[in-house]
C-alpha cells in the first residue's frame, strides 16, 4: 500500500454528476459538500480499482442520468456496494492487509504515477508557489505566481485536462487499466480486446456469485 507523499490523511471523493467518471485525492481538511461522492479510503490501490475503465464500465451502466439524460451521475448504491472488487482486493478489507499482494503493488505504482502526473499538469511548478497554511496542520496553499499565472491556472482543470485527452494521460491510464485487469486475472483478454458488453458480462456474474455465497 502506498500513501500520499505527505503523509497526510485524505480520502477519496468524486462528483456526483460529470462529464468524466473522476476520482480525486481530497485532504482530511476538505469538507465536501452535497455534490460529492466520498469514499473512505486512503490507499492507491482502492483509487486505481475506482479510477479505472473497468470500475468506469460498471458505474455507468448502473448509475443514473442527470439534466437532459446526457450527464451520467454516480450513484453509491448501485455503482459502489454492488461493484465486484478483485477478490483479496475488496473494501472490507483493511489496506494494510494487502500491501504485500503484488497485485496491490503494481496497482498503487500506476495510480502514483497517474496521479503525480495529473498534479503536475495542474499545478506544474514553473506556474505555483506553495506557502505553508497559516493554521497548523493543513495542507500548503498553492498560489499562482503571478497574473498570467493565475490565468493560466484557471484553465487547468481536470474536465479540460481530459477533454485535451494528451498522449502521456491515455499511457498512465492504459497501464492503470492494464493492472486492475490483471488483478481479476483478466489481462490476456484485456490485451486481445475486451469490450464493455464483455466486461458487464464478467462482473454481473460475479456479483451474483459473491451474492449467492453471502
């Protein structure tokens, strides 16, 4: 299990309604509001198994739609407490009890690098200064350094970064997706091609396996 590099609690938190199914790191600081998903938990391996197309695949096929009916919402209920994790991987479990699996190893590498990479594009450092929180015990502000910094800034959001969709993103996610695959022991088939009608198929049967034996 790897935590974040400060060392900081956090948890994870995505938005209700958007464009783009998005999981985002959020400092115990933060308190989120109503239009926020939050899911306690701090390790990479649980952001990667959210984050990733497989999760993606599950959530829209049985989350809701929101405004005109083009706006997939995420729905806690049915995309999270019936979402089959990879066995041993599973939220019930405490992090610290897989943190040797080499699945959960390989997991929490591309979910670093995906998420280093996405913070840099967002505050790369030739843009941001970063001075200590007045109150002690939070997080750094993060400050644009001048005003066509803060121009920029602005525009350095995660539904722009991907809408841009750059090369280095599609990387960090295929090598994300290829690891949770491979956690399910699906990576040959994710390799040759598996499709969203594939996917659905191999995790509706799992949850019915998991519901019988329960």
């Amino acid at each position: 299990m790897r935590r974040a590099l400060t060392g900081r609690a956090r948890y994870l938190a995505t938005p209700r309604v958007a464009k783009w199914r998005l999981f985002k790191w959020l400092d115990v600081s933060v308190v989120p509001d109503g239009r926020l998903v939050v899911i306690a938990r701090d390790d990479d391996t649980s952001f990667v198994l959210l984050q990733g197309r497989i999760h993606e695949v599950w959530s829209l096929a049985t989350g809701g739609w929101h405004g005109k009916g083009n706006d997939p919402q995420y729905t806690p209920t049915n995309s999270f407490e019936t979402f089959p994790f990879p066995e041993g991987l599973t939220p019930d479990i405490p992090a610290e009890d897989y943190a040797d699996d080499p699945r959960a190893i390989r997991i929490a590498e591309a979910a670093e690098r995906l998420n280093t990479l996405r913070e840099n594009w967002l505050n790369p450092e030739d843009l941001v200064i970063r001075e200590p929180e007045v109150v002690e015990g939070y997080p750094d502000r993060i400050l644009p350094r001048d005003e066509e910094a803060a121009k920029i800034l602005k525009k350095r959001t995660l539904t722009n970064l991907y809408n841009e969709r750059p090369a280095w993103l599609d990387h960090a996610h295929a090598e994300l997706d290829r690891a949770v695959a491979a956690a399910y022991g699906w990576e040959d088939d994710w390799e040759a091609g598996m499709d969203e009608e594939d996917i659905l198929k191999r995790l509706f049967d799992l949850n019915q396996q998991r519901a019988a034996n329960q």
